[in-house]
C-alpha cells in the first residue's frame, strides 16, 4: 500500500485529481491511499505518509512543506499534469518519487 497526500491551498483543488489518480491506481493495480489536505492540515497530519506531492500554486511553500515530512519524498506536482487533471501522470510522478 503506498500512501500519496496531496497538498494544496484549501484541499479542494485537487479532489477531481485525487479522485483520477484512485483511478489511474485501481487501473494499474496499485495499491494505493490517495488524498487531499490544505497546506495547514498536511503540517499536523498524523496519517501514514509515504509521498507528498504539492500543488504547483504552492510551489513557494514546497520547502516549508517538507519540513513536515524529512524523511518522505515531495515533488510539486507538474503544471501540465494538474491543468490537465490527469491521474495517470500525477501517479507516475508519486511513483517516480517513492522509487
């Protein structure tokens, strides 16, 4: 099971992608815990984590971001993929990631 968090600016944003990528996961057979928090609820999440990708509107948050999470791979998440929506590429990049 690979636990992926997304991060964005309310957790709203990003819930059509989350719901791609579960998609993309079920697909592929992937094992996968996939959601969405805001910036404020990812610091204090207590969830397993094994990857976080970020929005790209908080690109400029991405290091304080990770501060959170030391020993956890993060990536902003590619502009194209999240303009795009799409969960194949969002879970690619959380893969690649984790690898």
């Amino acid at each position: 099971m690979v636990n992926i968090l997304l991060v964005c600016n309310a957790g709203m944003s990003t819930s059509i992608l989350v719901e791609k990528m579960k998609k993309a996961a079920a697909e592929k057979g992937i094992e996968a815990k996939i959601w969405a928090l805001s910036s404020v609820e990812a610091k204090k999440t207590k969830e397993e984590v094994d990857v976080v990708l970020v929005a790209p509107q908080l690109k400029f948050a991405a290091k304080d971001i990770q501060n959170s999470f030391k020993d956890k791979p993060l990536g902003v998440i590619d502009m194209r993929i999240y303009g795009t929506i799409d969960g194949v590429g969002a879970l690619e990049q959380a893969v690649n990631l984790i690898k």
